[in-house]
C-alpha cells in the first residue's frame, strides 16, 4: 500500500493530510497548539482518533509515546549512536534506519524492510511518499512515520 503525507504549509499547528495511491484521502493528523512537547491525533475521515502520538518533554534523547484505544501501544526512541541515526520502536519490534535528514529511510522488522519513506522533492510543502507491506499495521506504520518526522523537525529547528 501506498500512502502519500502532505504537510498544509500555512498552519498554527501541524496538519497533515494523508492520501491513498489514487489521491483519495485516507487520514488526517492535527497537532495540539501550545503545550509542552509534540502531541498529534491521527485520525479517520469521520474524526474518530486511531492513534495519538506524544513526546517525552525532558528526556535526553527524543522519545515518543502511541497510544491506540487509550493504550500505549509503542514508544519510539532515538538510539545513541556516533556514526549514523537509528530508532527502535519497542512494542511493535521495529528499527528505523536511513538517512532521516533527506526524508530517505526504512522501518525494517527483523531486518526486513516493512515501510519505506522516501520525499517528494517537488511539492509545495512537505510530502512524503510511504510504502508499507501488505501484512503490516497501516495505522502503526503511519504513526512511525509521524514520529520521525517530528524527531526531524526538532532537530532542524534546533
């Protein structure tokens, strides 16, 4: 399946839509405005919230909660390394590899690649181009995504 991201470019708050391969839409995520770290809701076209992603204010190193159905159902953490970027994903047993800063990487699961997110260069905005398997959780993967993403944005805005 593919997905495709596109960031509204005039916005208070971070506002994705998120599109199917015919350009239908699929999902939407609106951020919270004015609290203490990042928090997003992924939501379905009737409003309903599938996931809700939020950031360890005072941590080291950044690190994300998902929450589905009022659980946590992964935390996602930016592992200390000195030569590349990597993140695990405890509770969904993934690993996020790639060259984050050219939006170019992959979420593999035992090694095996299960997403892969790529940039589309000529856009008005940010738009990302996501593949994910057909066995995976759509909704974890986009949250996945969502996650690096805001880690990218951070250490940009830095």
């Amino acid at each position: 399946m593919n997905l495709y991201i596109k960031q509204k470019v005039f916005s208070w708050a971070d506002r994705f839509a998120i599109y199917d391969q015919n350009g239908n839409p699929r999902y939407y995520v609106e951020g919270e405005l004015f609290t203490w770290g990042k928090r997003l809701h992924l939501c379905d076209l009737n409003g309903n919230e599938l996931a809700y992603i939020q950031q360890k204010v005072f941590s080291f190193l950044p690190k994300y909660y998902i929450f589905r159905n009022g659980r946590q159902a992964a935390e996602v953490m930016k592992e200390f390394t000195f030569l590349s970027q990597e993140y695990s994903v405890d509770g969904f047993g993934w690993k996020v590899f790639g060259d984050f800063f050219a939006h170019d990487y992959q979420i593999c699961a035992d090694d095996r690649p299960i997403v892969t997110v790529s940039k589309e260069w000529f856009s008005f905005g940010d738009a990302y181009q996501v593949s994910i398997a057909p066995e995976i959780d759509e909704v974890a993967a986009v949250s996945v995504v969502l996650v690096i993403d805001a880690c990218i944005e951070a250490s940009q805005n830095n």
